[in-house]
C-alpha cells in the first residue's frame, strides 16, 4: 500500500462539487447506446480500481454497493 493510499473506504460525501461532477458523468455518456454505455462504466471501473489499487479497499467497496 503506499502513502497516499487510505487504509479504510470514504463512503461519506467527498466531492468538492458532487453535482458537477454528476454533469460531467452524464455528458460523458451522452449519445451512447445502452450497450457502450455499459461498456464505458466498465472501463471506468476498472481504470478507478487500478488507481485505487487496494484490493482490501475494492472488496469493501464491493460490500458496499452488494444489492441485499
């Protein structure tokens, strides 16, 4: 784990400007079918993970967002 790595996940608000960046999300998809939108979620994910790089960290945000 390095330095700048957290040892436990932020689940409490934590965006200078959530709404802002709800925006830039939208648009990001704007004009994509159902199909590549998906597509572009999953890369997104996975480019966030490898940021993250903590696997401890990914499976509690795993739990997290885990339909009960």
């Amino acid at each position: 784990m390095t330095a700048t790595t957290p040892k436990t996940l932020t689940l409490e608000p934590n965006l200078t400007d959530p709404d802002g960046f709800y925006a830039e999300l939208l648009a990001l998809h704007e004009g994509l079918s159902r199909e590549d939108s998906e597509a572009l979620n999953a890369r997104l994910v996975l480019v966030l993970a490898n940021h993250i790089g903590n696997r401890d960290l990914l499976r509690a945000a795993f739990a997290a967002v885990k339909p009960s």
